[in-house]
C-alpha cells in the first residue's frame, strides 16, 4: 500500500498537511532537475561552437581586424563629410557615393571577426552560466532531499509506520579463493587413453 493511500486512509490532518508539503517539494525538485538536465544538454553544444568559432578565428582571434574597422569608418565620416559639405558635380557625387558603398562593403568585411568574437565571448559566458546554474541546482536538489527525507520520517512516525522492517540489509558475499576448501570430491580425474 502507497503512502497517499495510507494518508487518505487515515483521515489524519497531519498527515495530510506534510504529504502537501511533501508534493511541494517534489514539484520543486522537479523544476531543478529539468534545469539541470537543460543546462547539461545546451553546455556541450556551446562549447563546440566556441571551438568552431575559434578556429574560424585563426591564431591571432580577430586582434588585427580593429585597426581596419576604424580606419574604414574613419574614411566613411570623411567621404560623407565631403558629399554634405562639399559643393561639386553629379558625376563626383556619383563617385563618392559609389566609393562610400565600397567602403561600407569592406567596412562589412572587416567587422565579421569582430562579430564572431563577441560571439565566442558570449558563448564562452553562456557555458559558464550554465555551469554554475548546474551546481546551484544540484546544492538546492541536495537540501530538499534532506527536507523531503524528514518530512517522510515524519510522515511515517504520524502514520505508526515502523521504517525499520522495510530496510534490507545486503549481507557480503562469502567467496574468497584463499579460504575456499578444496574437498576431494571435488578434484576430478581426467584420464588420458592412449589408441
């Protein structure tokens, strides 16, 4: 017989009142356990695509890209500065146009590492997030289950249930080679026939 059915049994308020708490509890457990088993499936995963992004990277990671990204944006204010300042034909504007489009291409270009080293960063911070949210909810999931655990002791000591027959006790195994007797009805003869 379940507990739920003994505490219904037993009309006891209780009893009733710590099977409530003891479901509590369980839910509570429950949610930590599900954010650990996220946090243990998404952590391998955003740690390979760290690795993917490093290698992407190359050995220097993407330090040399931020000269480039300010020398191009620097270019760009300059060639915008002109084209809104600057009073000068169609055919020039055309050209400082197309040469801003260029830059903005190049510009695209060079701000890609940067992009995937904000990502990487990012990963890298995500992974530890969830490492820490794996420890917090494996400390939490411990001291509920001491709380779950005197709950049912007290549970049961209100029911008069005796935890004490329930608990089996694993006796060792009594097969050591060096102490094994050998009986001689044990040794067998072999023969061997000669034809």
């Amino acid at each position: 017989m379940s507990l739920n059915e003994l505490v219904k049994e037993a009309h006891n308020d209780h009893a009733t009142e710590l099977m409530q708490q003891i479901y509590e509890l369980r839910k509570q457990r429950g949610k930590l356990i599900g954010l650990t088993r996220h946090a243990k499936r998404t952590i391998p995963y955003k740690e390979a695509e760290a690795m993917a992004i490093q290698n992407m990277l190359g050995p220097n990671g993407g330090r040399d890209a931020n000269g480039k990204v300010v020398y191009l944006k620097k270019l760009r204010k300059e060639l915008e500065f002109k084209i809104s300042t600057e009073a000068s034909s169609l055919n020039a504007e055309r050209e400082l146009v197309k040469r801003i489009n260029d830059v903005n291409a190049q510009l695209d270009k060079a701000l890609e590492p940067l992009r995937l080293k904000r990502r990487l960063e990012m990963l890298k911070s995500d992974a530890e997030r969830q490492k820490v949210v794996i420890t917090d909810s494996t400390k939490q999931c411990m001291e509920l289950d001491v709380k779950l655990d005197k709950l049912y002791f007290e549970l049961k000591k209100t029911l008069g249930i005796n935890s004490t027959h329930n608990k089996t006790v694993r006796k060792p195994n009594k097969t050591n080679n060096a102490t094994q007797t050998i009986n001689l009805e044990d040794i067998a003869v072999i023969k061997k026939i000669n034809k």
